[in-house]
C-alpha cells in the first residue's frame, strides 16, 4: 500500500485573513482541501477564491456551534440558536442542550439541509463533510449526517478518530487527551455508520490534540509517523494573528500552522517517505 496524505484547512469562509492562509497554504504548501462554513461571515469570498483554485478539495464545514450565524432565519431554529441569531459557543454548550432534549430534531436537519444546499448551490465540487467543532459524531447526530450525505450524494466524511495515545511530540495538557481521547471514541462509534452507508473516510486522522498549536516540527513528526494508506491532517492556518485575536479567544497559532505546510523541510520529508497528497475526492 501506498501513503497518503488529505491536509484539511478548517472554518473557510470565517475570516478573510483565514481564507487567504488557507489559499497561500493551497498554492504555496501542501495543504489540499478545505472546509467551508456556509453560515460565516466571510462565505462569499471563500467561494469566490475557491472558484479560483479548482484543484483546492472543498468540503462541508457543518456549522451549529462557535457564536456564529445559522443560514436559517432565527425564528424557524428557535432552539439551536439565542435571541441574537447565533449558535452556541461550543460543543459542550450544544452538547447539554441536545441530550437534554431542548434541541427539536426538525429544526436541526432543516438547518443541517440549508448548509448543505447553500454550499451545492455554489455549483462548486462538494468531496467530503467536517463539522465545526466535530459535532456530526456526537452520538445521535452522527445518523443524520450520514443520511444527508448519502441524500447528496456526498460520498466522504471526516473521521476524527486520533490515536488515544499519540502525541507527536505536542505536550498537551491533561484536559486536551481526555478530550481527544472522547471525541475519539465517538468517532470510532460514527466511523461504523459511516461504513455501514458506504461512505469513504481516511483510515488514520491527526491534528486534533495539538490543535490550534501545530508548527513546523510537530508536522514533521506526524510526516515521520504516517501509516500506510490514507491519513487527514486537520489544520487552521490563517494570517495576521494579531487580527485574528481580536475576533477569536482560542489561542490559535494561525501563522504558525500555515508555515507548517509551506516549510520546505516537511515538503521534502513528504518525498523522503513517498507520500502522495490528495483530497477528499481523491479516496475510494
């Protein structure tokens, strides 16, 4: 078998100044697909740039959490967002909300619909469906989203099912492995909906206990690390961090995670371990 590798920007159409990290990461590195969010402020733009890169993957960056707009007006999605129009801030938020049943399952697959149809609407090649902050494999989302993309026929989605034990060097503190290690589990759980619907995903998937953090080195040691088959990095480039900032409290190291994928190092480090770089639309 052979190694490959799909490097998934996330949150495209958030902010111009990610949207251009995304694009230079595309042009200039080896970043190869990308995830739109349908809802955010900066849509138009990214569509209007992914018109321009057509060999940059564009998939579906499911949206129901993060302080963002829905596509939705707020008055038919009254109990997946506040009185302002906005989603949760983040999944524990919607996490709560949902098992505790004051989410109507309606209002969830209309919204989930208009993401899905705003972005085909585009006319641009959808390959694959993420999710903003993972919450299409939450138990109990992840049959819905499988249905959906079988509906669309969009023929692969992510797994973000990261080793439990894998840190690529990243020292991340106690809270983020048990996170990582949760979120894995659901996503071994949806993994096998997934299969089950015929849909296509990367068999190993990294960047989730580092994320917001990945660097130069940290994306090496993953390089050195690919197992055979195909493997998703997920990243969040951007540019201007200090902009960035102002609009996110996460502490992402945007411009450090692009010069990850444009580093000549780990570009050579792909060919020493004869790795392809594909997309989504690039799996079987």
């Amino acid at each position: 078998m052979l190694k490959k590798l799909i490097v998934n920007a996330d949150d495209f159409g958030l902010h111009t100044e990610i949207n251009k990290g995304i694009i230079k990461g595309y042009r200039e590195g080896f970043i190869t697909s990308t995830s739109l969010m349908c809802s955010a402020p900066a849509f138009e733009d990214a569509v209007a740039l992914a018109r321009q890169n057509p060999g940059l993957g564009i998939g579906i960056h499911l949206t129901l959490v993060g302080s963002v707009p829905s596509v939705l007006p707020k008055e038919k999605i009254t109990t997946l967002v506040d009185e302002a129009g906005l989603f949760p801030a983040n999944y524990i938020v919607f996490a709560k909300k949902f098992y505790t049943k004051q989410v109507k399952m309606v209002q969830l697959e209309l919204e989930l619909r208009a993401q899905i149809e705003k972005a085909l609407a585009t006319g641009l090649s959808i390959t694959h469906v993420d999710s903003h902050q993972h919450a299409h494999v939450l138990p109990g989302m992840t049959g819905l989203v499988v249905r959906l993309c079988r509906e669309y026929n969009i023929k692969s989605i992510r797994i973000p099912q990261e080793g439990y034990f894998f840190s690529g060097g990243f020292a991340g503190g106690l809270g983020r492995k048990i996170g990582r290690a949760g979120l894995s589990f659901c996503a071994c759980l949806a993994a096998l909906q997934a299969r089950q619907a015929g849909l296509s995903y990367p068999k190993s998937f990294f960047g989730m206990l580092a994320g917001g953090n990945l660097n130069e080195q940290l994306v090496g040691n993953i390089i050195t690390a690919l197992p055979e088959g195909v493997s998703e990095i997920m990243t969040h480039p951007g540019l201007n961090k200090q902009e960035l900032d102002k609009h996110f409290t996460w502490d992402y190291h945007w411009e450090d995670e692009l010069q990850a994928f444009l580093s000549e190092k780990n570009k050579t480090l792909l060919e020493q371990h004869r790795v392809t770089t594909i997309n989504f639309g690039g799996l079987r």
